[in-house]
C-alpha cells in the first residue's frame, strides 16, 4: 500500500493487489509447497474428484492437498485430468 499526503484537503490512497492471474492472494496462506517438489508433473494425467469451484468459475481439484484449477469442470465432477501449468502454490489443468 501505498499513501501520499500533499496537505489537510489532499489525501491520496493507492492500494494494489498481486496477481496476474487472478489466483494470488499474496502472502503465506500455511502451504508448504513453495520451491518444494510438486506432487503433480507437467503434462501428466490424474484421477481426481472436483471438491469446489474457484471465484474465476474453474474447478477445484487437489493432488495431496497441492490444489489444481481445472478448466471447465463442475463440483462433485470424478474426471481424469492433464496438468498444463506449474506454480508455486497451484496448478491449472483441463480435462481430459
């Protein structure tokens, strides 16, 4: 965050949230991923069973509680998946 006082009348707040995707949420949220090995491989498929939707309308798989945003896919959704990216925290698929 950012402020800027130039006088008494004058006050300017400029707050910026990260996230070029529009997942971040910045600071620690208690994973443990981070730099860590992914339980998941690039352009590997699993079995997995959609537990919830993302804000973005995208399903939410985890692979052993590494969460995976899966295109196109419906809560309580079971669906064999491909891992197409890699993140720190998460990762994005589409069903296969």
């Amino acid at each position: 965050m950012f402020i800027h006082i130039t006088g008494r009348a004058n006050l300017i707040l400029v707050m910026s949230y990260s996230g070029r995707n529009g997942y971040s949420r910045g600071g620690s949220r208690g994973g443990t991923f981070g730099s860590s090995p992914k339980p998941v491989e690039m352009g590997k498929e699993y079995e997995v069973e959609i537990s919830e939707i993302s804000n973005r309308g995208d399903g939410i798989a985890r692979v052993q509680g590494f969460v995976i945003f899966v295109e196109g896919a419906k809560a309580g959704q079971k669906t064999n998946i491909r891992i197409t990216s890699i993140g720190d925290r998460f990762a994005k698929a589409k069903v296969v």
